[in-house]
C-alpha cells in the first residue's frame, strides 16, 4: 500500500467516490446475491467475508459485477490483476498465497492417491468435499486459514488492506474456481498436469494399476475386425461425393451441446454469459446446414 504521504487525504485533495467507467472489463456472472456456487468458491471467499470490511466488501462486490477489473493472471502463489478505479490510471493489484514445497505436495499426494475417488473426481475437474480431510492429515490446507496467510497490496491510496479493489479481484477468483478448482492447486504451487502427474506416481496409484493389467491378462484375448485403412490420396476427401441419405434429418434437441458441456468462458467480459450471446448464432447455423443438406434454395 502507499505511505501516508502519498494518500489523497495527506495532499488535500479528497479522491472521488465513484470509480471511472471501465470498457472491456471483466463482469462476474453473479448479478445479485452471494458469489461462488460450488462449496470449495465459498470456502475460498469465506476467508476474505470474516474480515469484516463493511462497506468496502459492498463496493467490492459491485466493482466485480460492473467490470471494473480489466485482468487476471493467475499464477503459482500469485495472483496478479488490475482495477479502474477513480483514477486515470488503473490500480495494480497482487494476492500472494503460500504455495506448498513439494516435499509438502508429495506427502498430500500420497495421501490422495489412497482413496481412489479422490483421484477420480478430481480428474473429472470436481473437488471432493472432504478432500481437506486428507490435507488436514498431512497437517495442511489447501485453503488460507486466515488473514495472515494472504498477502495482499493494491496501488490505490485506501488506508484499508484489503480495500475494494483487492476484494473486487477476489470475488471473480471465487467465481473462476467454480469453473475450474484446479486453480486453487495451482496457486498453492501445483499446476494440473503436476497433479496428475503426482497422483499416478504414487505407490497406491501404482499398485492398482499393477492389479489392472494382472486383471487384462488373465482375460482372454477378444478378435475383432481390423479396422479399414483411410485412403491416402488427399483428392478424395475434396471430391464432393454425396452424402449418403439417412431416415431422418432434424435439427438437434439441444442448441449448441459442445459449449454448454465446456461450460463458463474463462473470465469472460460481455455483457452477457456467452452461452446467451452464441445460442442465436448456433440456432442460424443448424437451420442453414439443415437447408443445404436437403436442397432447399436460400431467399
């Protein structure tokens, strides 16, 4: 944070209250209400709600869904963002957690790797509820227990740390972890292919996939049919062949199933979530596609 000398209120000149209009900025997907859905987005903002904060955790939240921050950049203990604020220039903002050593990460890794729904439902990108259980045992968290364990610096001339610009950057990480909780390992100092990497290194892991191939041996070998070679000359994929005719022709059940399966755009700026904003494009498409496939002339 600034020194005294360098604050608004020191020099006379009293900061404005409301913050400059940010263009392209980053807006939470929650419109009202609490942010973070999942258990482990709320855990994580439970640590900055117990500080008590008043009226900045207030503009923090609205800083957040205006899209006053303009970028996020997440990193292996760190944190990196910026925020308009009422200032020409945009603040800078850092949230710097503890990460792990890897002596630490390989002592929870064997301890993960002993359950295996630990593994499978953190390889399906879902964070097990008891998976601080296992932590716990190794006499760690994942999570911050407390203030102390958060560094936090903004650029702005507020008094408070962390002010509303800290808190506004830390919604939208609660709101990014319900997308993906494999960035709370990664600010703790494991990346997911690390993760990966440590769970299947571990002797439980090993010995279940020892057990897996005795398995497939003992089984009797299944015949099949060698698959039919693709042809080599590139001509024939352009050739416009017809498309075989098939019963029945429809458009799909459900408007664009690969987006909505993919889930939320990463820190996303519209206005809108960008399901909504695509839905129409995907709808137009599959109608074209439908009346080129059967023949039907365009107006």
């Amino acid at each position: 944070m600034p020194k005294d000398r360098d604050r608004d209120w020191w020099r006379g000149r009293p900061e404005s209250t409301g913050p400059r209009e940010a263009r392209g900025g980053i807006k939470a997907h929650s419109r009202r209400g609490a942010f973070g859905q999942s258990w482990w987005a709320r855990r994580w903002l439970d640590v900055l709600e117990r500080l008590e904060l008043g009226g900045r955790l207030v503009r923090g939240r609205s800083y957040a869904r205006r899209g006053q921050v303009l970028d996020v950049a997440i990193e292996e203990g760190r944190v990196r963002a910026s925020v308009q604020g009422s200032r020409k220039d945009p603040y800078a903002v850092t949230i710097h957690v503890p990460p792990l050593t890897p002596e630490e990460w390989r002592r929870v890794g064997v301890l993960l790797a002993r359950e295996a729904r630990f593994a499978a439902r953190l390889l399906a990108a879902e964070m097990p509820e008891d998976v601080e259980e296992a932590f716990a045992a190794a006499s760690l968290s994942l999570f911050p227990q407390s203030r102390h364990e958060l560094e936090t610096t903004c650029s702005c001339p507020d008094w408070s740390n962390p002010c509303k610009h800290i808190a506004a950057v830390y919604y939208l990480l609660g709101e990014e972890f319900d997308r993906d909780p494999f960035l709370l390992f990664l600010l703790r100092g494991l990346s997911r292919e690390a993760l990966v990497a440590l769970l299947a290194s571990s002797p439980a892991a090993r010995a279940r996939g020892a057990r897996s191939r005795s398995r497939a041996d003992e089984e009797p070998a299944t015949l099949s049919a060698p698959a039919e070679p693709l042809d080599a000359d590139p001509r024939t994929f352009w050739s416009g062949e017809a498309i075989p005719p098939s019963d029945e022709v429809r458009l799909p059940d459900t408007s664009a199933a690969l987006l909505r399966r993919l889930g939320p755009f990463p820190f996303w700026r519209g206005r809108d979530p960008l399901a909504a904003v695509l839905d129409p494009q995907y709808a137009r498409a599959s109608a074209r596609a439908l009346e080129v496939y059967v023949g039907r002339p365009r107006p």
